[in-house]
C-alpha cells in the first residue's frame, strides 16, 4: 500500500472527512515520524511496531566495477521492529495462507490422479478398439 492508497483507504472509512483532510494528517503524521526519526529518535506505537535509528558500521568493501577494496563509511539507518500484536497477526494470517496453500496442494494432486486415471482408461480404450478393428480386419478379409 503506497500513501496514495493509505489515504484513499482511510477517507473511504471516515466519510465525515475530506480526501484533503486525510492527505493533510497522513502527510503531517510521516513528516513528525520522519523528523524525529532525522534528529535520531526513537517512535514506538503499540501493538504496532517501534522505528530506530540504528548506525551501520564502517566496513571494508569492493567496487563491482573494478574489484578494488574501498572504505565504506558508517551509516545511519531506519530499523522498524514489529510489535506483538502485528506479529500474532501477520502469523496467523501466513498460517491462514500455508493451509489454503496445501489445500490447493491436495486438490492439485487428486486432480492429477484423477486425470492420470482418466488417461490410462482412453489408452487402454484406444488399445481395445485397435485390437478389435485389427481383428475386424483380419477375419474380413478371409
């Protein structure tokens, strides 16, 4: 979900609001997070989740280009933490996903044996009717 569709989603659950009044909170909301979030703080909201700061250590690495090693400076960067809440749903949500998953896995193979058994019936019929027009042929022509 882009912010477009964020705000879009929330003016459509609040109708008492304008499209421009969410944009103006959505926007107003990210901006605050992300100026905190500039000035090294630390946002937790929870049951959601919690965003750090965290600094990446400087490190030795190489140049794709020329395969030459180069200092690569520390860096700041955004860590998000998911909280309880979120978690529990995101599992049981992924749990939800793996049992339609197998369950398409069971029907997928069952559709398979069936056509499977539907084949060898259309050979073994094939081979019947061969067999037959071959004996046709052989005692009509006698």
């Amino acid at each position: 979900m882009n912010r477009a569709e964020l705000i879009s989603h929330i003016a459509a659950q609040f109708p008492q609001l304008t499209q421009q009044d969410v944009y103006i909170a959505v926007t107003s909301i990210l901006k605050t997070m992300g100026d905190h979030l500039a000035s090294g703080g630390r946002i937790e909201a929870r049951g959601f989740g919690s965003f750090q700061v965290n600094v990446r250590p400087p490190r030795l690495g190489r140049n794709p280009k020329t395969g030459m090693k180069v200092q690569v400076p520390a860096r700041p960067t955004v860590h998000f933490k998911p909280g309880a809440e979120l978690r529990e749903r995101v599992n049981v949500e992924a749990e939800l996903l793996d049992g339609m998953i197998e369950q398409v896995i069971k029907s997928t193979a069952r559709a398979s044996a069936a056509i499977d058994k539907a084949l060898k019936f259309v050979e073994e019929s094939n081979q019947r009717m061969i067999t037959s027009q071959a004996n046709i042929s052989r005692y009509s022509t006698k």
